[in-house]
C-alpha cells in the first residue's frame, strides 16, 4: 500500500484542457526604494476560438479633420485694430439729457469773431448815425398823422418865399377852416409855383402848435414822405449796429442783443417824436 500511494504522489498528472488554455499571469515587478513604483500595462491575449472584432475605420474622421485644417489655413480669421482715436464715443446714461435716446452729436465750431472796432470810430458812427436818425423821425411824424387821418384843415396864406426847388423855404399864415384857430408865420411845404405873397392855397396842419403846414397835401405823397422817412431811420439803427462793432461780439446771444438794442434805439426817438406832434 504504502509503495502504491508513493507511485501515484510521483506521478504527475495528466493535463487538462482547461489547464492547457489558462494563461500564466506575468510577475509584478516589486518598487525598490531607488526607482519608485511603475504601474505596467498588462494587455489580455486573446483566446484561441475568440472571434476577431472589427475596429471602426476613422479615415472619414481624418478627411474631415484635414479639410478643416487646411480651409482654416487657407482663409485666415480678419483682426480689425481699432486706432484709439477712431473709436466711437458713448456717454454714460447719467449724463445723457432726458428724454433722448441717442448721444449728441457733435457741433461743428463756428467760426472765430472779428476783433472789435476803435472805441472812437464807434462813439463817433453812434453819434453820425444818432443825430440821422433823429431828423428823419422828426420830418416824417407829422406826415404820418396826417396820412391817417389826424390834423386840421383849412387854408394858408403866403406871405413870403426864397430860393427854389429843394431849397425853397416860404412862410405864410394857417387858419383851420373851422375858425378854431390861426396860426401865423407857420413854414409852408409843397408851395411850388404859388409862391407870390398873398396867394391862397389849401394847406393841413396836424395841431395848432404845429411849425408846418402841408399844401396840396394828397393822401399818397403823405405816406411816401413818412415811408421813406422811417425806413431811413431803420437803415440808421443798422449803420450803428455795424459801426460800433455790435456784430463782433464774441456769443450769438451778445450779437443778437447788441443788434437789438441798435435798431431799437432810433425807434424810440421816432416814437418820441410822434407823441410830441399828435
């Protein structure tokens, strides 16, 4: 028995196929403390009968990938540099105006003023210009009044004449047709020919106090003697405003005001004038 038992411990056993396919794993390599530890891939062999599996083909992945490479290469991405001064400028909401929902836009600045004139040329123009407008406002009061309607009628007498033409000065008596009153050595304008002493002409007179006495006087030489002689006092406030500088002020604002107050300034004299003749 016991030689029995010692045969069959001696004998090797017969292989099997599960042992003959079983495949023998490799050792793992211990880290020594010089080199530290690597992991190590350890890819499983494929068995005997195991089917082959077919791997996807990525030629087309490829072929997309290059395409994009090569059109990416061939047509570069544009950069635009914006030049610090070319960028476009946005004010913040807080200091937008109310009420406007675009940002405003950018005035042009206008041209520079011209220097002022003399301070002597200008007193001297106010003066010139003052003193115009000042005779035409007194010679076209009366004739205004006269055209609407205001003023007495009746008759003038001659009583003397000199010179002729523009420079004809004749001087006569007034007496209103009424009777009201009679005004003596009274200056007669637009005799004409009938200038003998003693000649008897029909005449107007705006007041009793009145130095002058139209004769023949019509409705439209009236209102060409006032017409003209208002719109020279409006040309005499234009002559100040341009002569003391008044448009070379530095503001639009100082210019309109100075240019104002020029044209106004013989207005009023004329407006003085018509209440003192009413």
């Amino acid at each position: 028995m016991s030689e029995t038992a010692s045969a069959s411990e001696a004998a090797p056993a017969p292989p099997t196929p599960e042992s003959e396919t079983a495949v023998e794993p490799e050792p793992a390599v211990e880290p020594t403390p010089e080199a530290p530890a690597e992991p190590v891939a350890t890819t499983p062999e494929p068995a005997a009968d195991a089917e082959p599996v077919a791997e996807p083909h990525a030629e087309p992945v490829t072929a997309a990938l290059e395409v994009r490479e090569t059109v990416r290469l061939a047509v570069p991405e544009r950069v635009v540099a914006i030049v610090d001064d070319e960028r476009p400028f946005w004010m913040p909401v807080q200091e937008m105006p109310r009420g406007s929902a675009r940002p405003p836009q950018r005035v042009r600045p206008g041209r520079p003023p011209k220097p002022p004139r003399r301070p002597a040329t200008g007193l001297i123009a106010l003066l010139v210009f003052g003193l115009l407008a000042t005779f035409f406002a007194w010679v076209s009061a009366e004739p205004l009044w006269l055209a609407v309607g205001h003023g007495k009628t009746g008759t003038a007498t001659v009583t003397e004449c000199t010179g002729a033409g523009v420079g004809q000065r004749c001087l006569g008596e007034f007496t209103a047709t009424s009777g009201a009153f009679t005004a003596e050595r009274v200056r007669l304008l637009g005799v004409g020919e009938q200038r003998d002493a003693g000649t008897t002409v029909a005449a107007r007179m705006v007041a009793a106090d009145s130095a002058r006495a139209y004769v023949d006087a019509a409705t439209s030489v009236l209102h060409l003697r006032w017409g003209l002689g208002m719109a020279l006092v409006l040309l005499c406030g234009a002559g100040i405003a341009w002569s003391t500088g008044a448009l070379r002020l530095e503001t639009r604002r100082a210019r309109r005001q100075a240019a104002a107050l020029s044209v106004a300034a013989p207005v009023l004299v004329a407006v003085a004038f018509l209440a003192a003749t009413f």
